[in-house]
C-alpha cells in the first residue's frame, strides 16, 4: 500500500507521543487533514507555544512563563506550607482537587541510584535554600507511593527534621506504585487533607 509522504511522516511523528499507537496516530492525522485550517494552526500555534512561552519558575520549578509562577507569586497562598511533588504536572493534579492553598517545590524526579539520580540532580539544595528565605513551618511530602517515592521522601525528612521543620506526608488513599498524576481529584484532595507525620 502506498501512502502519501506528509501523511506517513504525521503518523510518525503523532505515533512518538505518548500512549499514541500507530492506529490512533493515524486516526489522527486523517482528522487534522479534514480539519479546517484555523483548527490545525491553532494546534500548531499551541504545541509551539509550549516551547516557546513556558520555563521553569526560578523558586519552585513549577511551569512558568515568567521568572516565577502563578503560586509563587500570588498573595492569597499560604506562604508557610510548602508541597514537594516530583514533576511539574504534580502540581498540576493537586491544583485541581482545590484542597491545597500553599506552596509548591517541584524535585524534578525522585531518587534512583541505579539509574544515576542522586540528591545532586535533583533540586533539593534549592528546597534546602528557600528555608534560609521563607519562613516555612511545614513541608507535605507528595511523591508517588512506590519504592523511589518512598526512599526520597525518608531521605527529605531526615535531612529538614533537624531544621525545626514540621514534615509531613499525604496519606495512602493512593493506590502503592501508583502515580499521582492519574489518580482522581478526590483521593489526591483527601489525601493531603489527612496527611501524617513522617
Ligand atoms: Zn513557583
């Protein structure tokens, strides 16, 4: 069967993204070739954006388009709580349940001595740095409930304890060696509403 070359290299490049199989990929771009113009660049013009607009917020590595963040940068949120979470999208499913009005610290991954991730790849001397700053009483830890989670969370404690940092965890309403990110706006809401001690 031959296919015309634009149309295999959109399939191509949609079938990289992930969860995209080769048959939605091409169930895709048929889509984006019937699809008025304004629709397909508007698609472009977002993708390109993403690129192009978005960095990493200087404070707490949260998507930004400026130096800071939205939250950082707002007077309503709770300045004395900071929530560390693994990955910018993180705080994205946290922000949606509504139930958190602090800060946030994006670690940029969790620990992983066998693949290389030591506390030095990841922004823990800037969590570290914002103590000195900020006047923060508690941190909640929010990463992913499986074995790396779990060892970097023990790893953050025992390094702010000595801090005079009251250190925290949100509960295990999510299921073990899930991820954040999937699980639904209501149990990430309760689980960080009946956070523990750690
Ligand atoms: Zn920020």
């Amino acid at each position: 069967m031959q296919i015309a070359e634009p149309l295999l290299i959109a399939i191509e490049e949609l079938s990289k993204l992930p969860g995209i199989g080769k048959k939605t990929a091409q169930r895709l771009a048929i889509f984006l070739l019937k699809s008025e113009n304004q629709q397909v660049d508007d698609l472009i013009t977002a993708i390109k954006d993403l690129k192009l607009k978005l960095r990493f917020c200087s404070r707490c590595f949260n998507f930004s388009e400026e130096e800071f963040c939205n939250i950082c940068k707002s007077e309503k949120r709770d300045k004395f709580v900071i929530c560390v979470v693994e990955e910018a999208s993180d705080v994205m499913a946290i922000e949606k349940t509504n139930e958190f009005k602090g800060m946030y610290h994006v670690l940029g991954g969790v620990l992983s001595p066998l693949s290389g991730v030591t506390p030095d790849s990841l922004h823990i001397k800037e969590l570290l740095k914002r103590f000195e700053t900020e006047d923060i009483k508690e941190v909640i830890l929010a990463l992913n409930p499986d074995t790396e989670g779990e060892a970097t969370s023990l790893y953050l404690a025992k390094l702010m304890r000595p801090l005079g940092i009251n250190v925290t965890r949100i509960a295990r309403g999510l299921p073990i060696g899930g991820d954040l990110e999937f699980a639904d706006d209501a149990t990430i809401g309760r689980a960080i509403l009946n956070r523990s001690s750690i």
